[in-house]
C-alpha cells in the first residue's frame, strides 16, 4: 500500500479519511489516477514484481499490471483460506490479469516464496523491484467454520512450538450463526506462531538468493507489517492492536538492510513512518517524482545511514469513528469511548490520559487533526474517487 504517493489514500496504513480509502469490497478499486512506485521506477530501468495480497481492486484496470507491475502472482481480496486460496468460497488468486486455480491445494506462503525466488533468479543482471506482502498471518476468510478467522500453517511450523502443539484441539462454538467446532487458543496460536515461522523462512529463502547471486550489498531491504498485531500476537507494550488508532494498532517494527550505506546493528528510534518508502527508494533510483506531486513523505536514508534527525514532526489517522494525531511527542486520540491526550515521551503504552489536566494541548491537538482532514479534503486528486 505504500507504493502509491504519498498524497493519496493509504488503505493498509490509515493514513487519510476512510472516504478516500478505496478497496474493491466498496468501489471498485484505487484511484487510477494515483500514481504508484513501480511505474516511476521504469523511468531508471527497474523491472518489478508483486506476489501477494492486493487489495486494491479486481478489475482488470485496478490489478498491478495495469498500474505498473510487470509480474504478479497473489491474491485481490483482503483474506482467503491459505490452501484452497478463496474467500469465502470464491477464487481469489490471480496470475497477471487472470484468475487461476492451478496452485489450488498448495500452501500460499509457499507460492509466494517460489514465484519471488524465481523472479530474482531471472531477473538478476537487471535493477529490480520486489514487492513481497504475504497474507501471513492474516485470518483465513475461509467457509470451514474450523478454519474460519485465524491464520493457517502447516504442521511442520506448528510443531516448533511443542508445548502449545501438544494442547491442539477443537471445542464448542459457533460460526455463521449456527454451533460448531472451533479452534481451541492452542490451535489457534500454534497456527499464528507457524503461519509467521514459515513466512520468516521464505523470506530468509530470498535473502539467501541475493547472497548467491551477489546482490546484496546493493540491494535495499524494508521489512515491516502493515498495521498492529491481532489474534495470537502479543503488542505489549503498546496498547489495543490492529484497527485501533493507540499505539499498539499502528507503531509496528521496521527492519531495513542496505549494506551498502547502513552499519549492521544500527538501531534507529526517530519518527519515521511508511510514507517515507515512497521518495526514499525514487531518491535512491535517482528518479525524481512527478513535479504536481506533493509528497507527504521524504527520504529517510540520511536518518538511516548518517544518523541526522527526522524533519517528520506529525501523523494522523482516521478509521471511521477511530481518530488520531500526533504532533512530536503529544498523542490524541478521539473515538467511541472518549477523547484521550498522552504524553509518549512518558508514557508509551497510553496508560496515562491528560486530558482533564491539559484541556489546552488537547483543544491544540485536536485543531491539528481538523487542519489535516481539511488538507486532505483539497487535496488532488480532488474529492472521494468514484467508479460506477
């Protein structure tokens, strides 16, 4: 998701107002008139793939290749079941601009790993872009109500945690409305824990390809999630998880390797946020962005490899009634609830509201926040996209 602008809507991330946020269970697809990083990147000669989840729509003009991608392999809905690759029974893997079942009984992880290994192998005397989003360890959108919600792993990965494998099993329950067996907490971590073991191993697979291949001093890796953990993840000490605005649902771990420029080891704590990936890897393919484009993000290699300062300085979000900004150190966040002030310089896990004692710095933050969605709603492209 962070291969669009950084102007635009950012679906996975939260990043702008959910009525810019476009996904093919509500309109169709992505704006086509964002423009994503794959086809900035032709300009200097990179050849890119994307084998994964795409979420940003299923008709022919919304899928990668029309938006840039040279290859894809992976799935254009939000969740399906891992092996038989459909949500809810409906066939969701594509190859390109088709839709296939030839890999129908195989472990995604695995193809995802394959058709990555393969694409580096060929395309390993050309510049390239590699864009790998596993489904792992999203819940299986999946008809079996003994499948249905969490993430999926085969033995072998689930096996690796032999205390909670040996405590496998199935209890009472419902799903769709009616009683029926469902996994047991064992079950359902082994399957969470497995399903991010193996995805850990594919990913080790392609590094390996890069040391083989002797790419990987000039090659730059970003690793991230795309939001806070649910289900089996543990996010302390952060608070909530995954479609939360506090910390737990949207501050995730970053690892990023470019031998080339950053010093193993190298621990970076400034306020960085995806949408610096976007004029970061242009900047490093000496591609300068379009010049009616404004980007919200900047190069973040200097924070990375020379240790200079983030000139970010504020963040915002908004999830239907879920709201958030962040301004340096001072957190604020509006939602069913209430509205909460922090203090994360203090307090990272949100433990602490202030806003009773400081009604000043809220009535400043929430200003903040009603100054960005005013921005967002005169931003280009103007207004909510529309398909129908």
């Amino acid at each position: 998701y962070d291969m669009i602008r950084n102007e635009a809507p950012d679906y996975g991330h939260k990043y702008a107002p959910e009525n810019y946020a476009v996904t093919w269970e509500r309109i169709g697809g992505m704006d086509t008139r964002e423009i994503l990083l794959p086809r900035m990147l032709k300009q200097a000669g990179y050849y890119s793939g994307i084998f994964g989840k795409w979420d940003l729509g299923v008709h022919r003009r919304f899928l990668p290749l029309a938006r840039g991608w040279d290859e894809f392999y992976g799935l254009v809905n939000t969740g399906i079941d891992y092996y038989t690759h459909e949500r809810y029974g409906v066939p969701s893997m594509y190859r390109n601009n088709s839709p296939t079942t030839e890999d129908k009984g195989t472990y995604c992880t695995y193809l995802f790993q394959r058709e990555a290994a393969r694409f580096v192998k060929e395309n390993k005397e050309r510049p390239f872009f590699l864009y790998l989003p596993f489904n792992a360890p999203h819940g299986a959108s999946s008809l079996d109500p003994m499948v249905r919600g969490g993430a999926q792993a085969p033995e072998e990965w689930r096996k690796m945690y032999p205390e909670l494998h040996a405590q496998e099993g199935y209890s009472d329950g419902t799903r769709y409305g009616k009683p029926a067996k469902v996994m047991n907490r064992a079950l359902r971590l082994t399957h969470y824990l497995g399903s991010v073991t193996a995805m850990d191993a594919a990913i080790g697979e392609v590094l390996d390809l890069l040391d083989e291949y002797n790419l990987t001093e000039n090659t730059i890796v970003i690793f991230f999630a795309d939001n806070g953990g649910s289900g089996g993840a543990d996010n302390s000490p952060l608070r909530a998880g995954k479609s939360r605005v506090f910390e737990g649902g949207i501050r995730v771990c970053c690892t990023i390797r470019y031998p080339k420029r950053i010093p193993a080891g190298t621990v970076n704590r400034e306020f960085l946020t995806s949408l610096e990936v976007f004029p970061t890897l242009l900047n490093m393919a000496g591609v300068a962005p379009p010049e009616d484009v404004v980007l919200d993000g900047f190069d973040m290699m200097p924070m990375l490899a020379d240790g200079k300062s983030s000139p970010r300085k504020e963040m915002y979000w908004k999830r239907r009634a879920k709201e958030a900004a962040r301004v340096e150190n001072w957190k604020w966040v509006r939602n069913e609830s209430g509205t909460f002030l922090f203090d994360l310089s203090k307090d990272i896990s949100e433990k602490t509201n202030l806003i009773d004692k400081m009604p000043d710095k809220a009535a400043q933050m929430q200003e903040h926040f009603e100054g960005w969605l005013k921005r967002m709603d005169e931003a280009e492209p103007r207004g909510p996209f529309k398909d129908f």
